[in-house]
C-alpha cells in the first residue's frame, strides 16, 4: 500500500489553480496521476477542481483503484479516462487545464469535442514542480532503491568475463535485481565494452566483452514506484596510462559537481563546475551530455543540471551527477551517483566505492 499523503498533495494543486487562472485541472499523465492520487494502473485520468479530485479509469482496474485511492473518488469509465473526467467537469463555461508537455494535438481535439462549452488551456510543469521536491517519505524510497543497485554491483562485476556478451551480463543483473525485489528496471540497462564504450547510452547488445578496455555500466531498479540510478566505469586488462588519466579527470570532475550542490545553487553551476575540471585535462569537448538531472517516479524528471540552467537547488530534491568522457578509439567513462540536496549542502546517497576497478 502506498503511504504516501496523496491528500496534502491535492491539496497543493487545488491551491496552485487560480494563480494558473483554471478553475479545473486534467491530469492524464500516468506518473502524475500516481504521484496525486496513488493509483500505479496504466489507464486513467484525474480531475481536480477546488470541490475536490476524481479518478477515472476503465473496467480493468476498478477493484485495484478502490484499493490503492483514498484521497480521490474513483468511477469507472464506459470509454476514455480523459474523456470520461473532462466530462464530468467540463459541462459548463469554465477553464480547464489539461497537460500541455503530454497531450497531443489528436488528443486536444477529442478533448476539445467531448466538452464544447468549457475553453481548454494548456498549462505546463504544474505537478512536475511540485515532484521536485521530494517529502521525506519519498526520500526513504529512493534511498531504498538506491541501495538496492548499489547491492547488485557485485553481481555486475563478477559477470564481466571477455567474450561473454554484453546483454548476458545486462541479463544476470535484471534476474537477480528481480529476484531481491525490484519491480523492474529504471531504464534499459547499458553494459558499453571496448569501443562501445565511448558511445554514452550503449545499451547492452550482442556484442563480446572486449578483452582489454573500459565498461560503462549504468543501471537502476524501480522499488515501490521510484527509480534509482547510477554508472560505475571498470577496465578490463590493465589500462595504460592515457586510460588513467582520463578516468581520473571524470573522477575529480564528477567530485566537483558534487561540492557544488547546495541549496541556492543553479542547476547549470554544477554543470559548470564538471566541466571546468573536464576543460583542464583536455576532456571538454567529448563530455556530450548534461551533468545530472532530477529523479523520482520517473528516471528523467526537472531540474536538469545542464549549461545555462538557472533552476535553483533546493533541499528535498533528489538528482544525479554523472559527468562523462566518451573518446573515440581510447574509450569512454562516466561515473554517477545519485545526490540528495539539504538544508547546508548535499548527501551523496551512492555508497558504491568510485576507485577504477581492473578485472
């Protein structure tokens, strides 16, 4: 059962209405309906007005909604979800907000159909900012998916065996991620050796562990609905000195970005900080992609910690720091932890050791 306070959580929404000028609101994307309400089907919608919040969804979870929802009314749809709530508060002339960053324009139209008379507005980021930042039970959640990958590291390592194929190493760690009770993964799991291993999302394929060269190994599991992530970087065979070299420069930058996390920091200065470090050893330009970003119900959530992002740090979020080289012929590292924000500063919630590893 979810103990989450999904009432304090509507609440908040109900508030937050009239300062986005709708009287009404549609919530049709499934982590946000699960964040307000507490319902993990696949199929639903929620409407929340200032008289109060109702799910529906369809014939195939009404017993299971019964049992998850509290804060909310549940009703049974005879067609769409989202058709079936904006029906149910869109009979008359008023405003209602429906999620502009998830419905398409196909969507709109039949919304716009369904209720003829209520002036549909798009409004974007409503609930996303209000997940940002995680309440304290949250954080209890994450930790413990946290510590659940970082668990099967070892599971990870003593897979690695030159000639063994990526995706069976990928394999190993999905069965025994499943059988100590994860839900699932965060994400396809990325198991890059060799040459691959300069392309940063080189999801574990058919191709052999190569005989001498860096693994990137990113992964994550879902536990209670929360996701967790993390990237360790190893050599198999012994690694020359340029090999060092670059693994020690994302050490010392990802170290960076960490001390400089802290409440009232932007999201982009502790981009900035990875890449300074990045930019002295000669790495900067093959560090491809954003320093971290946030985490929760879904694996990418707001503030992304990329260039020029002013979003200011605050305690409760939760996010990552994964600075990265990827260079072509040499190899490719990235080293990630997951990163909780306080009231003085951060807690690194990754416990697993960041020292290069040689198999």
């Amino acid at each position: 059962m979810d103990r989450m306070d999904h009432k304090s959580r509507i609440k908040q929404i109900q508030q937050s209405l009239q300062r986005h000028r709708v009287d009404a609101l549609l919530v049709t994307h499934m982590p946000n309906v699960r964040y307000l309400c507490g319902f993990t089907g696949s199929s639903g919608a929620l409407a929340v007005s200032a008289h109060g919040s109702v799910l529906h969804t369809d014939g195939r979870y009404t017993l299971q909604a019964k049992q998850e929802v509290r804060a909310s009314r549940v009703r049974t749809a005879k067609g769409t979800p989202a058709v079936a709530a904006l029906a149910s508060i869109g009979g008359r002339k008023i405003t209602v907000g429906f999620e502009a960053d998830h419905v398409t324009v196909a969507q709109r139209e039949l919304l716009a159909k369904t209720a003829p008379k209520a002036r549909l507005k798009g409004v974007s980021g409503l609930i996303e900012r209000s997940r940002m930042i995680k309440q304290p039970e949250e954080v209890q959640q994450l930790k413990a998916a946290v510590m659940l990958a970082s668990g099967l590291f070892e599971v990870l390592l003593h897979g690695i065996k030159p000639g063994l194929a990526e995706s069976h190493v990928a394999a190993e760690l999905e069965y025994v991620a499943r059988r100590s009770g994860a839900q699932g993964m965060s994400f396809e799991t990325i198991v890059a050796s060799g040459a691959r291993s300069a392309m940063p999302h080189g999801v574990a394929s058919t191709h052999p562990i190569a005989p001498n060269g860096f693994v990137v190994l990113d992964y994550g599991v879902i536990l209670a609905g929360y996701c967790s992530d993390m990237t360790r970087t190893v050599h198999v065979g012994s690694p020359g000195r340029k090999q060092k070299d670059l693994y020690q420069a994302v050490l010392e930058a990802q170290l960076a970005a960490i001390d400089a996390v802290g409440p009232g920091v932007q999201a982009g200065k502790v981009d900035q900080a990875a890449r300074k470090v990045l930019r002295k050893a000669g790495f900067d330009s093959y560090f491809t992609h954003s320093t971290g970003h946030g985490v929760g119900l879904e694996i990418h959530e707001p503030p992304r910690l990329g260039k020029g992002q002013t979003e200011l740090l605050q305690p409760g979020m939760v996010i990552t720091i994964e600075p990265g080289a990827y260079v072509p012929g040499l190899g490719g590292v990235r080293i990630e932890d997951m990163v909780l924000v306080t009231e003085t500063g951060c807690q690194v919630l990754t416990p697993t050791s960041k020292e290069l590893m040689i198999l």
